[in-house]
C-alpha cells in the first residue's frame, strides 16, 4: 500500500473495517470514489455528515430516527398497551413494513450469547421492565430470531416478564409462506408439525 | 425503506452505488456506521473530504496522486526513457511495489471492449502517443491483462508504436511462481510451452 497516497490508505482503511469488507474491496470502492470525485463522493461526504448530525436513537424504544422519542413511540394512532419486543432496528423495520401490527417496539440490541459474552446487562433488558412497569403494558409480543441465541434470550425475557403478571406471547413458528417441505429444515417441520391448527 | 428516516435512506441508497454493494449490505454498513457514530463516521466523513480535495489525476501517467505531475513522472532516480503501459491504477501499484521496474508508468484506463463500446478514442492511447514523441522513449512496455480484450488491445497498442520504431515488449506468459501444472488451465500451460526457453 505504501505506492499509493497517504489520503488513499487513509480512506481505505476505514472503508476496509466496515461489515462485509476486506482491504481489496475498499481499495475497489476508493478507486471507484475517486473516478467520481465530481458526483456521487461529494453526496456521500455530505449524507454522512447530515446524517450524523441528524440521526439519534430513540431514548424509549431504541428505534433510529431524527426525533427523540422517534415518530413510532410518539404516534398517538399505535396500541401504547403491546410492546413487541425485536433484536435491533432492522427487526423494527420489517415488522413496521407489514403494518398487521400497530403497537410500540423495543430494540434490545442483540441477544445473549454466552461465546459472545452478551449477558442480560449488556441488552436493554432493564429499560425494557421500567417501560412495562411504568406504562400499564398488557402484552408483551417477543419476536426475536428462531436461532440458539434468539431463544434462549426469548426464554430469559418470558421469566423475567412473567413475574409482573403480563401476558407474553411469541411469533408463530413453522413453514415459511410460499416454502416447499422438501426444501426445508427438520427444526422448521417439526416446529410446525407441534403447533399444528384446526383446518 | 419508508419506516426508516430519509437520512438513513439517503445514505443507504449512496452506499448500494459503491462496486460490490447491494441494498442489504449497504444497509448493514449504514447501520454498523450509526452505532459508531462517534468514531468510525466522523473519520470516514473528514477522510472523504479530505481525499476529494487533495487528490489529483497525474496529467502525464494517469496516476492518481496529491500532486500533478505525480511522484512517480517527477522522480528523477527513474529511467524516464522506459514506460509501462497498465490498464488501471491498481495495475500501476502493484508493479510499483516489486520495485523491479523502475521506468515510467502509462495508464489507459481502460481496455479495448467492443461489447461494451470501448474504443481507442475512449482509452488513454493518444497522449501515449503524444508521450513518446515528445520524450524520446527507447521502450514501451505492454502490461495489460492476460484477457480478450486486453491482449486485443496490446496488440492494437504494438501496431500503433512500431510506427513510430520503437521497442515493444510485454510481460512474459507462463506458469506463475508457485504455481502447479495440474490446477493450471490449458491456455497457460501451451503459453509456457510455447515461451520455453533454454535452462
């Protein structure tokens, strides 16, 4: 790296420790910038500074928006009662994209993970019970990731809710609409072979 | 993408333009560079400034530089009568750093494509031209890639500058060092055989 100059390693090194890239993808994005100096690396300049400014997490949910408490807590339309509890905001994101639920969100912000060494202190678990004590909530909806860690949290979260004599409910697990049988994992059939319904 | 703020919309959609990038990891990036809002962001947002105002195309090579003509044309330690044509700057870095070549550089900028529309008039080929009359090179060194259309352009680039009896020479073709016969493909191995030479 030591031919090309220092403003160039500079930015490369910083584009090479985001997610999902390595030093030779950043050096591609950088060369790539640099050919569009006049267009899109001025507009990307300026949305990271706007956005920096701009952007703050939700003191309440743990939602990103340009308010704080951001447009979902603050939207008097939504059930205020139903908290669905998520890993982060993206979670948030495609569950507001359906729109079949309109209550309030919590953002965790991860699961525990005994390799990882996430343990209940390091997710937002206590501003979580603060909000259910604090507002009168009647149900808690947990929705978080089908995986070893996501379930594990689902089932700490459960123990935790329960003592305060809330219902807690979780999303349905089992075949995954438009999926084919053949194509899916023995956890996901069984999952839906248990919860079976009436026809 | 409506339930997350323009901001952050703006960002993503700068960010799925970068080479190797989609919506989803662009997204990703713009929400790891949201939690690390104070280190990261502000890094990339100054660094971007930074490179977009002082780096330079080298009028001369095509190198990309802080100063104009760049290190490289205005280092008097290199023999300013050889120059190595390469298609991109990256080329042009990685001879640079085997440092056994200490001549000139020439970037086309491009190859020769006639699926994508690429002509001489589109490559640096003309102020080559201009290059070598002006500078009384004894040598042009062909380092283009080892495809269709840049071995086709090779050949246009020989055609060009025998006209002007000049030496011409490319990059030899053949096994790479630590390479093994058996995983190599067949137009490589009849290279090396046909470029064989004594031992």
């Amino acid at each position: 790296m030591s031919n090309s100059p220092n403003e160039i390693d500079n930015l490369e090194h910083l584009f090479s420790r985001l997610p999902g890239l390595g030093p030779r993808s950043a050096r591609r994005i950088v060369l790539h910038l640099l050919k569009k100096k006049d267009t899109l690396m001025p507009s990307l300049a300026s949305s990271l500074t706007v956005a920096m400014k701009s952007i703050v997490s939700c003191s309440l949910c743990g939602n990103i928006d340009i308010i704080n408490p951001c447009s979902i807590c603050t939207d008097i339309k939504r059930d205020n009662k139903v908290i669905c509890v998520v890993e982060g905001v993206t979670d948030l994101w495609a569950l507001q994209k359906v729109s079949s639920f309109r209550g309030l969100f919590h953002v965790l912000g991860g699961v525990l993970s005994a390799l990882d060494g996430i343990g209940p202190a390091d997710l937002r678990i206590e501003p979580l019970i603060r909000r259910i004590n604090d507002n009168k909530i009647s149900e808690i909806i947990i929705a978080l990731p089908v995986t070893v860690d996501g379930q594990t949290t689902a089932h700490y979260l459960k123990e935790e809710i329960s003592k305060l004599n809330i219902a807690v409910t979780q999303l349905s697990h089992g075949v995954p609409v438009g999926g084919e049988l053949d194509y899916l994992d023995d956890g996901t059939i069984s999952a839906a072979i248990n919860s079976r319904r009436a026809f």
